[in-house]
C-alpha cells in the first residue's frame, strides 16, 4: 500500500529545480570534493542531527571526537557523536532497501544509549510538547507490518527517489518505530537513498539547514499527521536540498575538463550509453562540450565507438 501524499505543483517544481542543480553539482565535479571538504561536511551532517535531538557538543569538539581526540561534555551526548561517526563510516555498507540493514544502522546509532538498540518498540509512544501529547504513535503491534509495507513501496513504487526518501523520512516519524532515534534514522535513511542514485548526498549536509529550521521542520510533520498525508513533508524537505545544493553550488572552483567529466561518468558504473544519457547526467553542458568529451574518451581508449550520427552507442572498455 502507498502510503499517502499528493504531487503538488510546488512538488513537482523542486524536484525539477532539485534535478537541475545535481546536474550542476556533476558538470563541476562538485562530487569528487577534496578530502578536507568531505571531512568537514560529515562533521556538519553529524553535528546538525544530532543538534536537532538536544545533543550539546559543538563543532569543535564533534570534531575531536572524529579526530580521535579526548572530550569534555556529557557522556550521553559524546556516546551520541561517537555512534553516529561509526554508523557514517559504514554508510556505504547498508542497503537502503532491506529492512535489516535499517536495524542493524539503528543497533550501531543508539548502542549503550537504549536497552532495544536493533529492535523495534514493544510498547505505546507519543510525542509531548510540554505536557500535550502532540503525536500520538501507531500501536507497537503495527509496527512489524507498516514498516515491511514502507520497504515494499521503497522497492516497488516507480515514483523518484528525491520524493520516495522524503515519503519514508516522514512515515518513519509518524510509525516511530523505535523507543528512540526515529528522527535520527529518518534523516540518515534518506540520506542513503539519495546517494544510491545521487553520491553527492554522501556529503552534502542539509541537516543542517534542518537544524537552523527545526520549527519548520517540526511544523510540517505536524501539518501532515493531522491531514494523515506526507505532501507538507516532501515539499518541506525537497526545499531544503534545494537550499543545500545552492550553498554546494558557491564551492565550485573554476571550469572542468573532459577528463573529469568522463571519469566521473564513467564511475557510475554504466557499460553502454548514448550522447543523450551522457547529456542527461551533465545537464548543463551543452551537445558540442558532450561530443568533445565522447570524442576524447574513444582517443583515450577509454570507450568504443558503435555506429554513425543518431544511432551512434558508446560502450565501456
């Protein structure tokens, strides 16, 4: 079953926005950032998330910690950092799809911090706000059921991947599926499927446009558990990339060669391909940059040539 929202114009509009920038972030190799640069961006993915859940360490000593540095603070908040660092280290291990790899990142995020780290609820949760319940949680018998329904809409839906890792940002919060740490596995879960698709979200930090605007955030999970729908959600969150990949865009650091440009390609794994998908993964170069590029990666050896004009294939030596 899918779970509910509606393709608004807003939506649809992000996406497109979204989609186009990704291309820009490719055409100037913005995902092949220095070592530095990622390092600094983990550490602002890590410190954000964790801010958003009342952590108190600051970016320095976050930084420490990475560093394998010695800590003053309060040691639930260090253990927090510490767990989240291991569980990004193993980032690109987990499959984003099966629903035991989202147990086991839970187990390594919140060991030593709850006694159910890995397992899902056994009893009622809510959310308070003061002393108002403000979300009241699906019951605990549910929970094995909406979860294994949100990992088939993950494998099966054909919606794309910029709205689906939103959808089950979202229905994550709402199931609450464990005592602790929803929130915190909502963020990194959509954080891995983004990067399935679009390795730039390995390191690009939008939780931390999330942290700077929780009340937004806050604000529209709110709207759409009383409409019973995610369509506030995704728009809230397709927002944030947006920004996100703006702030990514202003690093660039003057024009890139063919070379980067076909290695980069080339990484993605594709064995064949035409000038249209070249183009279509560089959206912003234009068709006489893409033959250039094609044409110096026959030169190189780096692909062979099939066929003449229209019909012309490339595929990877």
């Amino acid at each position: 079953m899918k779970p509910p929202y509606n393709l608004t114009g807003e939506i649809l509009k992000l996406v497109s926005e979204v989609s186009h920038k990704i291309g820009e972030v490719n055409a100037s190799f913005l995902t092949k950032q220095s070592p530095e640069l990622r390092k600094r961006n983990r550490i602002r993915t890590i410190h954000a998330s964790l801010a958003v859940e009342g952590n108190t360490l600051s970016i320095d000593q976050v930084t420490a910690l990475i560093e394998n540095k010695r800590v003053l603070g309060p040691a639930k908040d260090i253990k927090e950092v510490s767990n989240a660092i291991e569980v990004y280290k193993q980032l690109n291990k987990f499959n984003p799809l099966n629903e035991k790899n989202f147990l086991s990142a839970h187990k390594i995020l919140m060991q030593g911090l709850i006694k159910n780290a890995g397992k899902y609820r056994n009893s009622g949760a809510g959310i308070l706000k003061g002393s108002q319940i403000t979300h009241l949680a699906p019951p605990a018998s549910n929970i094995s059921f909406l979860m294994k329904n949100l990992f088939n809409y993950l494998k099966k839906s054909n919606e794309l991947i910029l709205i689906k890792s939103c959808v089950f940002h979202y229905e994550t919060e709402f199931i609450h599926p464990f005592s602790d740490g929803n929130g915190r596995m909502g963020r990194l879960w959509q954080t891995l499927l983004l990067m399935q698709q679009y390795p730039v979200f390995e390191f690009l930090p939008f939780e931390t446009l999330i942290s700077k605007n929780q009340k937004r955030y806050y604000q529209a999970l709110s709207t759409c558990d009383k409409l019973g729908e995610s369509t506030a959600f995704i728009e809230f969150m397709l927002s944030v990339l947006n920004v996100s990949l703006d702030e990514l865009l202003t690093e660039r650091s003057g024009p890139i060669s063919s070379s980067d440009r076909i290695h980069l390609f080339l990484s993605s794994g594709i064995k064949e391909f035409t000038r249209k998908n070249y183009m279509n993964y560089f959206k912003t170069i234009s068709s006489a940059t893409a033959s250039r590029d094609l044409v110096f990666a026959v030169k190189e050896n780096l692909v062979k040539k099939i066929g003449e004009k229209n019909k012309t294939i490339y595929t990877v030596k």
